[in-house]
C-alpha cells in the first residue's frame, strides 16, 4: 500500500474502531467532538500506517481525554 493512501480494510478497520468508542458511554454526544475524532483519528493515521489491534488503546486514551463527557464535552 502507498504511504498515504487508505486502503477499504484500513478504512473498514478505522471505521469499526471509530463506532466503537464514539459508542461507548463516555464520549461526548457532541456532534462536534464525533467530527473532530474523526479528523484527528484519519490525521494521525495515514494511509498504510493504521492498525487496529495495536493502535485502539491510544485512541480510546486519547479519545477519553480529549472528547469524553467529563473532558468539558456535553
């Protein structure tokens, strides 16, 4: 795969990892926070470098800090 370039399984697999923790009970039903994770997951991530296993436990850390409902987010 070409450094920045998202393959469908990278994609599918960041799409799977994306719903499961803007689902969970803690992140913010803020619109504006789903779309920011979503920018900051597809930033952080580019294309060839993502993978699910070793990367969720980052993202639902960071995802905690920065748009969980007790980090200011309604």
């Amino acid at each position: 795969m070409s450094a920045g370039v998202f393959g469908p399984s990278e994609l599918a697999d960041m799409r799977d990892v994306f719903d499961e923790i803007t689902s969970r009970p803690w992140f913010s039903r803020d619109p504006d926070a789903r779309e920011a994770f979503a920018k900051y997951l597809l930033d952080a991530y580019p294309g060839g470098t993502f993978n699910a296993t070793t990367d969720k436990p980052l993202l639902e850390k960071t995802a905690r800090a920065h748009y969980g409902r007790d980090s200011g987010n309604a």
